[in-house]
C-alpha cells in the first residue's frame, strides 16, 4: 500500500493585523505631511522691548507730573519758607520769624542787656519781623529785597557764639532804611539815626559801653518797626 504524503497548510495571516498595520501607515505618514513647519509659525512681535520701554517711560512721566511740587507766586512767602535766620543752633526758626512784632523786638530791647544773649536774641527777633515785613506788596522793591537777602545772610549763622554780631545789625539798619525810602519818607531822620548807630556798634557785649549801645540800637529800631509795621497812607487810599 503506497504512502500518501499529508502537508500541513500554513495559517494565513488575521485581517486584523493587517488593517491595524494600514491604520498605523496611515497616521505616520499623515503625522510627516500635515505637521505644520516651523517656518510657518508666526514670529513674535521684534518691537516687544520699546513698547515695554515706552510703556515704563510713559508711567515715569505721569508718576513726575502726578504730584507737582507746591510753588509760591510770593517770593517773600517762599525765602521765608527756606530759610531760618537765626541759623544752626538759633532760637528762632523760619515759622517763628513771620510771628515777630515790634511789640516782642522792644520788649526784648527793654530787658537787661547784661544778660547773656540779649544782643544776640535781639538781632533774631528785629531779623525776624523785617523779614516778614518784605513780604508786603508796598514793600515789594528790589533794592529791599537785595537788602534782605543781605540781612539773612549776615545772620545765618547767629547760632555759632564765636561769630560777630555786628554785620547783622548794619544789614538790619541797611534794610530798615530801603523800607524807609520806598513807603515812609517821613522815617527819614530816624532811619539815618539807627544806620550811625549800627556803624558805632563793635558786634561785642564785653563792656558796659557795648552793651548800652548795643540797648539803644535795639530800642532804636523797635521804634521804627512799630511805625513800618503800620500801613503807608498810600495803602489807605
């Protein structure tokens, strides 16, 4: 009996797999084609950092414009602001010396005048009320107000004991006699008077003689500020 010869048939292969293997084909092959190019994506914007800048400068310039500093039309009212007349260590700061009068100047000028200080608190309370006195528009004069400025800085440094006393009382004399020629004509004589006795003064306080003309000075010009410190008949009218 002859031998027959039975071979196995080899299994084909699942349709499955080879639809998942076109699936994946597919993907991979559209994921190549539709991915978008780098060369086409939008560049950012080049002027990002001016804008920026812009933007900080801009905020700057509100911030600066925001909160002006206060101005004072009154040059008088400013410098008096600024400026202390009786310098470092003095008694009599910016705010006090617009509240100086003739009444507080003749009551110092009636104390003793051997006591320590009088002739330099003296001087800080007659700077202080001419100082106040130049902020009035009758007495708003260049002459007057170069006057003042001399006087302020002939007393800027009253609160140093080893500085001299008698240039700010020559300025104070200088000024009274400005204001005298701008409004008072009729001050002429006592004006004249208190300039020669500014002149006379030594700045010191070591004698009995200085301290009595140094008292007379100050009396003197007590005097003359209560009359400036009333208006001119011009200011009435």
């Amino acid at each position: 009996m002859a031998d027959i010869n039975i071979q196995r048939k080899k299994a084909s292969p699942s349709p499955w797999i080879l639809v998942l293997l076109a699936v994946a084909a597919v993907a991979v092959a559209a994921y190549f084609f539709l991915r978008p190019d780098p060369a086409d994506e939008p560049a950012p914007p080049a002027n990002t950092g001016v804008a920026g800048a812009a933007t900080d400068t801009t905020a700057s310039a509100t911030a600066d414009t925001a909160a002006p500093a206060p101005a004072d039309t009154a040059a008088g009212h400013t410098f008096r602001q600024s400026h202390n007349p009786a310098g470092p260590g003095g008694t009599t700061t910016a705010e006090e010396a617009s509240t100086e009068t003739a009444a507080s100047l003749a009551a110092q000028a009636a104390t003793d005048p051997a006591a320590p200080g009088y002739a330099r608190n003296g001087l800080q309370k007659l700077t202080g009320v001419l100082v106040s006195l130049t902020d009035r528009d009758d007495l708003r004069d260049p002459t007057i107000t170069e006057q003042r400025d001399n006087l302020t800085s002939a007393t800027d440094r009253l609160g140093d004991p080893k500085v001299s006393l008698r240039p700010g009382f020559v300025a104070a004399a200088s000024l009274i006699r400005a204001m005298q020629q701008k409004a008072y004509p009729e001050l002429e004589s006592q004006a004249a008077e208190l300039t020669r006795l500014a002149d006379q003064l030594s700045g010191r306080s070591a004698t009995a003689a200085d301290q009595q003309q140094t008292q007379q000075f100050l009396t003197k010009a007590a005097d003359i500020v209560r009359a400036l410190s009333e208006p001119t008949q011009h200011t009435l009218n």
